[in-house]
C-alpha cells in the first residue's frame, strides 16, 4: 500500500501533521490511527451510525466516508474541541446534565451532530431534532434522555451564562 | 493506489481514459464505503471537489442548470421545490452535506434524484475524451453508460405548476426506497410520473401519465377514483420489479401505485395554490 508524503491537518485549532497514512485512509483511520485522536469512534464504517460524526469547515460529515488525503488544509473539529471537562460547550453540559450518557460511545457523534444542528437553526422544534439527529444511532438510552438534552438547549435562554 | 485532486473536467476523462479501473470521489459516501468493505479495488482515486466547472446552481432563460458537485444540502437551500422535497428525503444530514447530484445519479439509477430528475424531464451533461455530450435523463438511465464518462451537470425548465416527491421505506430515514413517486406538472397541464424503487432505473409511468393530464384538463379537483385509477395504472405498468425478502415485488408495485396517486394529487393541490 503507498503512502502520501507527510500532510497538514488542523484538528481543533491545532495544526498537525500526518506521516505514513495510506493514500486512500478515511479521516477516521487518520484521526485515531495516524494521530491517536481517539475520541471519535469506529461504529461501521459505511458513514450509517454516526459514531464518527465531525465537522469539516463547520459542515458535518461522518469521518469514515470523508478521504484524508482529499481534504488536506481544511478545519476538522471533533467532539474534543467542542470543550473541555473543565470548561464544557452547551451541548456537552446538557448530555451531562440530562442523563444522555450510557456507555458513551454514540455519544461524540451525537454531540457534533447536536452542535451543527443548533448552529443551523437554533430553536429547532421536535420533528427538526429528530431529523437533524436521524443519522446518530444509539443502542443503550433509547434516545430519550438524548432528545430531552436537544429539547433544554433549543428552549429560549432565560439567562446569559 | 494513487489519489489525484483533480481541478479540470479535461483532466478528469483524460486520466479516466488513461486508467480504466480509476474511481471518481465526490463526497465519498459510496467509494469510501466501498474500498473499507473491499468490495472495490482502485489504481487511481480521482478526486472532484476542486473541479470548479462541476460546481453551483444556476438559472438562466427559464432554464436551471445544477452541477454534478452540488450537494442534497445545496439542493436543500437551492435546487427549486422538488428537488428540495427530494433531497429532504436523501439520507441523514451529514450524507445530505456530502453527497453530490453526481454521485447521487451514477450510484442509485432508481434513486430518489433520478426519480425525481427523470419527472423534471433533466437534461445530462456529460464529458468523456471524445467530447461533451447532453441527452435526455431517460436515456441516460436507460443506455449502458460508456467508459470514462464523467457527469458534469443536469439541466431542466423551471416553470413548473406543481410537484412532489413521496418515499416509502423500512423505516423513516436513511433508507433506500421500497418504492418512490416523482409528480411534475408543468406549465401547459402535462403530467410527468417517475416511479423510483422498483426497478433497476427509474421509470416513467406514460398511461397513467396520459390519464392524469385528461383528468386535470377538465379544471376540476381529483376526485378520489380518479386517484385510484391513477395508482393502478402505475401499478399495472410496472413491468419487471425488483423484489427482497421484506418487499415483495406485489408489495413494491402497490405502493408506487398509491404514492404516485398521493404525489399527484399533491402536486395538483400546490399548482392550484400557485395558480
């Protein structure tokens, strides 16, 4: 299999570079494999469960159908630059907060795919969540406790944080 | 396996012609999945985002020209009623972002764009070595495709009455469609049914097509036999189907049927609200 020559990627603001990646890996195998940035997962690989969900440029992709080599120079943020424990963005606070959290493992992909769907349309009613959600499966909660932490955050702010 | 970010239409069918067993990437949701389940083995990625020529919408003349880049998200915010309907329709948000008309159209022949593309009565803009070609959405479909042929872009009129898309799958999103109905009715009263789903392309429906337009011409509202009578011909003009284990040929037949009634009538109740 051959290799690119060693690339540029920025991956939550911060420019690293890629060596040895096969000229036709994901930018999911580039993520976790290439530059162990393991908070973005591997659910199918077919771009279905949106375990991998990230944002390219602000616009949501699942990383296992985007080509890294296609896709040098652009931004990716994934789950990790949203915020930090110390520091949470909306969205995380209201997956802590609601209980939307059980194994964990849908729960990067649906906290990407949540924050693109506020970005778009911040007061999203019901049918609007389930559609911007549609592409994130979650075997453990039933999705519940998920739709309710979507449900808190497109609710009018009654205080600035 | 080499990858080439391609910026020229010339220089994509020239390295098609030069590497027969070459893959063209847009949004890569087919190819990626593809090469992860090793069910295609390429010498050459060709990738297309950076091909300018095969961006953007536009209109010109009563005429819109969509290129073969454009995505379901694009289509979405821009592509005209029924191709937003469509594409509503196409995936989850984040394959609606990345997939393209392009890719949409050579990777599902009886998908929801060829349906929906087929009742516009689109134009196909290609490019091969030889030269740029147009032809009709239907024999596009129907032709066996010649090799190095890259689609650049679908053109259509834009003064259409009324239309709609319907879908019908195994669950509410993200699926392939068990069947799938495409309704134009254009400026002067005729009808265009595409049925999508349930054959291996795209396929027009030209008795109940017929009917429709008799129908309509009257002036008066669809009443409910005339909808009926509209599904069976659909249904009985369906020739060969495809079939599985959870959608039988009968079941796929019955259910273009009533969703070609239902976008009909549809999209005579939105050419009324227009007029």
């Amino acid at each position: 299999m051959s290799s690119e020559p060693d690339y540029a990627l920025v991956v939550d603001g911060t420019e690293l570079t890629v060596r040895g990646a096969s000229t036709t890996a994901s930018l999911l195998d580039v993520l976790r494999d290439s530059l162990g940035l393991t908070a973005t997962k591997d659910g199918c690989r077919q771009g279905r469960c949106g375990s991998c969900s990230v944002l390219l440029d602000g616009r949501l992709v699942t990383a296992c159908t985007v080509l890294a080599a296609d896709v040098v120079g652009e931004q990716v943020t994934t789950v990790a630059g949203l915020g930090t424990p110390e520091d949470p963005s909306r969205v995380q606070q209201a997956f802590v907060e609601c209980g939307a959290v059980q194994c964990g493992f849908c729960t990067p992909g649906m906290t990407v795919a949540l924050t693109a769907l506020l970005e778009q349309d911040p007061t999203p009613d019901e049918v609007t969540i389930r559609e911007g959600l549609c592409g994130n499966l979650c075997r453990c909660t039933g999705y519940g406790r998920i739709l309710a932490a979507a449900r808190s955050l497109a609710a009018p702010r009654e205080e600035e944080s | 396996m080499s990858v080439v970010r391609a910026t020229g239409v010339d220089e994509v069918v020239q390295l098609l012609a030069a590497h027969p067993g070459a893959l063209l990437v847009a949004g890569g949701t087919y190819v990626m999945v593809d090469l992860a389940e090793g069910r295609c083995d390429p010498d050459l990625l060709v990738t297309l985002r950076r091909v300018e020529e095969l961006q953007g919408i536009s209109r010109e003349a009563g005429r819109v020209r969509v290129g073969a880049l454009t995505t379901y998200a694009e289509l979405i915010a821009d592509g005209g009623p029924l191709l937003a309907e469509t594409s509503r329709a196409v995936g989850s948000p984040a394959q609606r972002g990345s997939g393209t008309v392009g890719g949409g159209l050579v990777g599902g022949r009886a998908g929801d764009l060829a349906t929906a593309l087929l009742a516009l009565d689109a134009t196909v803009h290609t490019a091969t070595v030889d030269g740029r070609h147009q032809l009709p959405m239907l024999g596009w479909l129907q032709d066996a495709r010649p090799a190095g042929e890259l689609v650049c872009a679908v053109s259509f009129d834009s003064g259409a009455a009324g239309q709609a898309y319907l879908k019908a799958g195994e669950r509410q999103a993200v699926i392939s469609a068990t069947a799938s109905s495409a309704v134009v009715i254009d400026g002067s009263g005729g009808v265009r049914i595409a049925l999508g789903g349930v054959a291996s392309t795209a396929l027009r429906a030209p008795a109940a097509e017929q009917f429709a337009a008799e129908v309509l011409a009257g002036g008066q509202p669809l009443e409910p036999a005339a909808v009926q009578r509209v599904a069976a011909l659909v249904r009985e003009g369906i020739g060969w189907t495809t079939a599985g284990p959870r959608a039988s040929a009968e079941h796929r037949r019955h259910v273009c049927g009533v969703l070609a009634g239902r976008a009909l009538l549809r999209a005579a109740g939105s050419a009324r609200v227009a007029a």
